[in-house]
C-alpha cells in the first residue's frame, strides 16, 4: 500500500475540513481538527479486566515444555502476554519418573518465578482440564498470583477455585471451539459461581497441537474462525451487560502475519492467540532442531494425527508417527497416570515422552506438534523482531483498509463543496447582501413577484442547509472511520 497515497488523503481531509470551518460553525468538526495532528495505525491494547497488554497478542500455550520462562518472559517484555504451558512440565525435572506429579507442580512453580524475574510483563499459564493434576496446577499458580490461567482441552465449569482466583486477582480464560461451549461455559459459571470467565479465547481448527474438533470439521468453512468468532462476541453481550464488565475475545488457529490479525479484529475479536510463530524464535524453550523443523518443513508433511488424549493433533508428520501408525509400539514407561483418559496403548505411544523427545531435539524419537502454515516459516528470529513484523504488517493492513474507504468519502465531500460554492455564487449574484434583511422584508411583502423571489430564496436557502449538513456527514464519516482504525497523536 502506498503511503504517500493515505498522506495526500489524509492531507486533503484536514484542508476541507479546515475551509468548511471557516465559515460553518459546526463544533464536532473543529474538535476534530484541534485534537488530531496525524495518524498512527497501530494496534489496541488487549485489555482484560484490570490487565494490559499493548501487544493484543497471547502467545500460545505449547507443552511439552516449549512454552517456559524463556519464550513467555520474552513475549511478556515485548508487550504481549506470554503463557507457560503446564502439561507435563515435571518432564524437564530429573526425577519426574519418581513423582510424576510432585514434578510437574514443582516445575510449574519454578518456571513462573523464573518468568517473573525477567519481565513486569502480562504472565499467563496454560493447563489442559483433562490432565489429573489440573485443580493442582490451579492451586500453584493462584499461589504464584499468575495473571491469567488460560483452560483448554475441557470444559472448566465445575469444582473451580473461583473466589480463591478473585482474592489473588487471577484472571481465568477458558479456550472454546464453538459458540454453544462459550454459553454453556459462561450460563455455568454464573449459575454455580455467580460470576463468569474474563475473556475467551476460540482456537480454530488450523491450530497447532490438540484441536477440538472433529476430522471431518476441520476444513469445513462452517468452522473456521472467519464463521465463529462474530457468533461469540454475540453470545457474550449479554454476560458483558449483566456482569458490567467488557469480555474480549482472542481469537486463534492459521494467524500468521499482521494482516491476519487485523482480519481477526475486523470479526469482532480485541486479540489474537499465536503459537506456530513463537516456536520460530530464539527465546523458544525447545532445542535448536525442533525449531529448525518448522523452517525445513513442506505443507505436505503438516497433517492431522490420532493423540492418545483422543483429541486430533496437527503435527509434522514423520517416521515416527508412521511407524505408530503402521502398529509399531516403541516401549515406553507411564510415569503416572496423568490423563485419566489416556488411550496410549491404543495409538502406540506416550504423547508426553515423544513431545519431550522433541522438545529436547530427538525429533526422530519423536514428533512436532505444528499449525497448519508452520510451513511458511523461514527463519528463527528474536520475539522482538516478530512482534515488529507482526505490527508493521498490521499497520499497512489498517493503512490499506481506510485509504480504500476513505478516498470514497473525501471524493464525495469534494464533490459537495463543489455543489455547495456553486450554489453559494448563485445566491450572491442575486445581489442578496444581507440575507436576515433581505429574508424580513420578503416575509412582510404579499405581490405576486416578490412572492416569487422568496421562494426561490427560500428553496436556494434549503438547498444550502441541506449541502452543509451533507458535507458536515462526510466529513464526520472520515474522521470516525479513522478513529476506528488509527491512534492520533496530539
């Protein structure tokens, strides 16, 4: 998108409506012209509840192990919120063998101070509902007064520390797949609780890792994020009235670049949930060739998997999940029992031990979870430089959107002022010098010829009302579609 091309726009909307307030006395319009001096199209905080974050991003939660301090601290300094994943987290922990549990709460505990002495940022820890430890997990980070605890392969309605999460100001985001769970999730809450979730987050179906929803539901239209978003941000409405709080909607699955964050915003959604992109950076906690992995990887080896969690996956398809599929069984042994669901006899393997393969570099005795455009991905980069990207990408999309629309409306208004001085000269050379004096002697006289003028006066008088409140229309039109879109400095 042309810059030059918003700047000439931009320019031409200030002038007219500089000239039109010269001589109209409309205040919306000079108010317009006192506070803004030019426009910057960045993008909004994220804000939930009394938590801020001016990158409105959430990095994905990704275990096992890929989402520690290291990548969350480094979102978190970057202005977004970064999220410490808690599944199977007692695996970087030596002894996990001998207390799988005891591990997984000390490590959990570790990672988040470790988290909080790097950054002042917004923290956020990531807990499966259907792990066995998961009401454990709450408790350690409620304790660690995390921002947020984010839930997701679950509904999270019932035996929920709620009041213990208010008193230590834990914000709770549960991640749904449809607009019917949000209103369950929501309707349960408020019945049981009397209160509801601070945010939502939607994790579509071209999601990285677990997605919650079915083979045949991942590539139906029906079901992307482009279909379900706007119904969420309905749903909420009334939550949001009755409880007199804003409920934002992140929303995540495929978002790749700033334009597709500024996509997502235009659904209805205050941010965007990422992971595939976060793995390719060098503060991602995973090894050196897990991260590679995403950058040799072609769209043909990214395909959906059968998860012992009996949940569908997306990952990097490789000889190892071949050879699981073929039948083959590598021995493994189940540290305890953390998903009482857990299915890995049936697909051949631990999910948690070829995940940590992986996160350690032994991708072969392994597998990488991935998005669906992990692909795309070319290079390993500093969070910094992709929150950048992401923000510069999104600015010229926001730039593009408005100049489109814009150049619509100043052309318009232009073209009414034309109308307007036309028919302003028209008025003047009738000679009418002092239109109040002009206007009291025609409503006094009662011949047939001055009754004539006064209502050709009168109709010239109409028209210019009605071209002033026209072009006062377009002008405010322009100005409140760049409110919409863009940050004024003052």
């Amino acid at each position: 998108m042309n810059t030059i091309s918003f700047e000439k726009t931009f320019s031409s909307l200030r002038t007219l409506t500089e000239d039109f307030s010269k001589n109209i006395h409309f205040k919306g319009l000079k108010e317009h012209l006192k506070q803004f001096r030019q426009s910057h199209f960045e993008w909004p905080s994220l804000k939930i509840g009394n938590l801020t974050a001016r990158t409105p991003i959430i990095q994905g939660g990704m275990g096992v192990g890929i989402s520690l301090s290291g990548l969350a601290s480094a979102v978190a300094e970057a202005g977004g919120i970064g999220i410490i994943a808690a599944n199977a987290i007692g695996m970087i922990e030596k002894d996990y063998y001998k207390d799988g549990q005891a591990a997984n709460l000390r490590a959990l505990r570790k990672e988040i101070r470790k988290a909080r002495k790097k950054t002042d940022g917004v923290l956020g820890v990531n807990i499966m509902v259907a792990v066995n430890d998961f009401h454990e997990l709450m408790d350690v980070s409620i304790e660690e007064k995390i921002d947020l605890i984010v839930m997701g392969a679950g509904l999270p309605i019932k035996n929920l520390p709620v009041e213990k999460m208010r008193k230590n100001n834990v914000k709770a985001v549960p991640i749904v797949s449809s607009v019917r769970a949000t209103e369950l999730i929501f309707r349960m809450w408020e019945k049981i609780y009397n209160d509801v979730p601070d945010a939502v987050v939607f994790e579509g179906p071209l999601a990285g890792g677990h997605i919650g929803f079915s083979e045949e539901q991942i590539s139906d239209p029906d079901f992307q994020v482009e279909a379900i978003v706007p119904g969420i941000v309905e749903a909420l409405k009334p939550f949001e009235e009755e409880f007199g709080r804003s409920i934002p909607v992140i929303a995540g699955g495929g978002v790749f670049t700033g334009e597709d964050i500024h996509n997502v915003f235009q659904l209805g959604a205050s941010g965007v949930q990422m992971g595939t992109r976060f793995v390719a950076t060098d503060e991602c906690d995973a090894d050196e060739k897990f991260k590679q992995t995403y950058v040799d990887c072609t769209p043909e080896q990214i395909g959906i998997i059968k998860s012992p969690v009996g949940m569908p996956g997306r990952a990097i398809r490789n000889e190892y999940i071949l050879a699981s599929e073929a039948g083959e069984r590598p021995s493994f042994k189940c540290a305890w029992k953390c998903l009482s669901s857990c299915k890995a006899q049936d697909a051949n393997y631990c999910i948690s031990i070829a995940l940590n393969n992986a996160r350690r570099g032994k991708v072969n005795q392994g597998f990488v979870f991935a998005g669906a455009n992990a692909h795309r991905v070319t290079e390993i980069v500093p969070v910094a430089s992709l929150v950048g990207e992401l923000s510069e990408g999104y600015q010229l999309k926001a730039k593009e959107s408005v100049v489109r629309n814009l150049d619509k409306l100043v052309a318009r208004v232009q073209d009414l002022k034309h109308q307007y001085e036309g028919l302003a000269a028209r008025v003047r050379d009738m000679g009418i010098a002092d239109e109040k004096e002009l206007a009291a002697r025609i409503l006094e006289a009662r011949d047939s010829g001055v009754d004539s003028l006064r209502r050709k006066y009168e109709s010239m008088s109409e028209k210019l009302g009605t071209l002033q409140h026209q072009i006062t229309d377009g002008l405010t039109a322009s100005w409140n579609l760049l409110k919409r879109e863009a940050i004024f400095s003052r």
